[in-house]
C-alpha cells in the first residue's frame, strides 16, 4: 500500500486523498468543532505541540543530512554550515525568515561554485 | 472558490468588495515567502518522482506546507497508506489550536458552520498568521467573506507557482537545482522557529532536527514517529522540569 503500489492512475490521488487531506483536514474540523472549548495554553496542548514540532523537524533533519537530487552531491558540512549559518543569521537580524533563507541560500551556491572551480 | 455565495446569498456586492479585499491582503511579505517555500516544494516532489498533477493537486488539497513535506518523506521512505497517514496526522495537529484561536474571530450570528467549515481548510501557518494580525479591522459579517478572498488566492497562487517551477525545474543547472533543494529546510527552521509558543518547542525543534537523521540510519520508515515521539517527548519533559526549577 506505498505510494507506487498500484499502476492505475487514481492510486496516487487517493494516496494523498487518505495520507493527506483527511490527515490534515480532521485537525482543521476538530478546531472548528471545538471552538472556544479548549484553552490555548493547556498542558496538553503544548505536548502536542512538542511532538509535532519534532516530527516536523526530524523531516528537516533529513531533508539536510539525507537530501535527494543536486542537493545530494553538495558535501555534507557544505549543507550544514549553510543552513547554520542562515540560521544564525535569523537569530541575529531581527529573526526574520527572509535573511536566513538569502543567507544560507548564498552560503551553499558561494560553496558550491567554489568546489566547481577548484575541480 | 465560491465560498461568497456560501457565506450570506443575501448581499452580493459587499461581500464581493471585502472576499476582494482578502485577495490583496494576501499580497504580503509571509505571501511573497511562502511562495518561495512552495518554488521549493515543487523541487522536492519533483526529486520524489511525484507528477506535476500529483503536486498541484496535493497543493490544493493538503495545503499545509509541513504536512505535505512530511507526506513527500512517506512516500520517498516508500511508507504504507497507514503509516504515512499517521506520520501526516502527527505533524499536522498543531492545526487544531491554530484553528480554535481563528474561529471565534470569523463566526458571526448569521454565518453558517458549513462555511466556517470549509473555510478551514485554508488554515495554515502563513494565512493565519496574516488573519490573525487583520481580522479584528474587518467587520464581523464581512469577514469569511474576507478569510476566503485571502486563503483561496494563497492556495491559487501557489498551485500556479507550483505548476511553473516544477515545469523548470528539470532544466536548471546543478547549483541552482540543489539551492532549490536547500529552500524547504531552511525555510521551516526559521518559520518553525519563530512560531514556537514555548521553550519546549524549541528543544523540540533541535531534538528531531538531530534525532530525525539518527533514526533515520538505525530504524529506516520508523524514523519519523521514533524522532517525533521520541524527542518531543524529552523536549516535553525538559520544558516541564525547567519550569518547574524557574518558580521553585
């Protein structure tokens, strides 16, 4: 039952359909449903946040250690450098996205044309 | 997107002028990133070998930009339907309080719950962040007419957007493909980042970041839900344990 599973074309969709609409969407009616009735600051509420947070960035995590396509054949310590230093660039300008995303962005193509260079 | 019409049949013109109003107000900064987020979607579904019908499509129906990273994973680990349901439901439950926090603010007496209904579905971080800074300016029966002009031209827009970029994508050089590459990562660390409500999710963020790659070697299509829980888990803990000394 992976994505590939099936050849009929309508597979996929329902993949995402199952996988993806009703997994977000259930949360979205859930809120809606429950309205005022919860408080934001529970305890319990911050659990789940902290479990979704660290899913999300176990992702992350991946995406930077284990990448696919182009990203892969960028050295390892060439990625995490540049999305440390986008990061820390966040933190010191006023903790704003876009000045990470230039910087670590700047970082990787400034490495990247370097290495071309030099091989 | 007729979600006007579903709203209030009665008064066509003003809702048509405030759903209008919503459509400019998602021309924003946090419009113009997310927008650069999704550029870097369509490269990462494109590299998971998912069509570009299968993206634009899960654009639309997802929507949520953490859900659908976390989906593409799934379906790159080559998880089952149950498995990647479950790790896309995890990811996404912090939608619930988002939505708690939007609805009082769009209900109005004559509104019908349907709307409001289907009116989440738009909810994700960057349409809630613009809502919740403007809604209080709108007046209160204009505004799911005003919601459905801001996050039915978000969701729109990035469908185009990842219609385009996902059509290019297959033609850029080797640097410009991987910087592409590189967007989603760091795009969520830093949105991620500044949106945490509390500490714990903020060790939280540096546990999974760490973990995710560790689980990832040791327990394969496991990795997700062991760094999720696992780390959450802890950041939880430690969140509660710090708490506790600071009042002490």
């Amino acid at each position: 039952m992976t994505f590939t599973a099936f050849d009929s074309w309508w597979w996929p969709y329902l993949f995402v359909l199952a996988a993806g609409t009703l997994a977000t969407d259930i949360w979205r009616f859930l809120g809606v449903y429950l309205g005022g009735r919860i408080r934001d600051d529970s305890e319990l509420l911050v659990l789940i946040r902290a479990l979704a947070t660290a899913l999300v960035a176990a992702v992350i995590g991946n995406l930077i250690v284990f990448p696919t396509g182009a990203l892969a054949d960028a050295p390892l310590l060439l990625r995490i450098v540049s999305v440390l230093l986008g990061f820390i660039a966040y933190l010191k300008f006023g903790k704003l996205v876009l000045v990470g995303i230039v910087v670590a962005e700047a970082v990787l193509i400034g490495g990247l044309s370097l290495i071309d260079l030099n091989v | 997107m007729n979600d006007d019409a579903l709203a209030n049949p009665a008064g066509p013109p003003d809702h048509f002028r405030w759903f209008f109003r919503g459509m400019v107000a998602s021309v924003s900064v946090p419009g113009l990133i997310l927008i650069s987020a999704f550029v870097g979607f369509a490269g990462l579904a494109r590299e998971a070998g998912v069509s570009v019908a299968q993206a634009v499509f899960m654009t639309g129906l997802v929507w949520a930009l953490p859900a659908k990273v976390v989906l593409i994973g799934a379906i790159m680990a080559g998880s089952s339907l149950p498995a990647a349901a479950l790790a896309v439901a995890l990811s996404s439950v912090r939608l619930t309080p988002m939505v708690v926090a939007l609805m009082p603010e769009l209900r109005s007496d004559r509104g019908r719950p349907l709307t409001l209904y289907l009116l989440s579905h738009f909810v994700a971080v960057t349409s809630w962040v613009i809502a919740m800074e403007k809604v209080r300016d709108i007046p209160r029966e204009m505004r799911t007419s005003w919601y459905s002009g801001l996050g039915g031209s978000l969701v729109v827009a990035n469908m185009l957007v990842v219609a385009l970029v996902y059509a290019i994508a297959g033609s850029l050089p080797p640097i410009l493909s991987a910087a592409l590459l590189l967007l989603t990562p760091i795009y969520f660390l830093t949105s991620l980042w500044g949106s945490a409500r509390e500490a714990a999710s903020h060790y939280a963020m540096i546990f999974g970041m760490i973990l995710g790659p560790l689980f990832h070697l040791i327990t394969p299509g496991f990795d997700l839900m062991a760094a999720g829980s696992i780390g959450g888990g802890a950041a939880y803990l430690l969140h509660r344990s710090r708490k506790g000394q600071s009042t002490e």
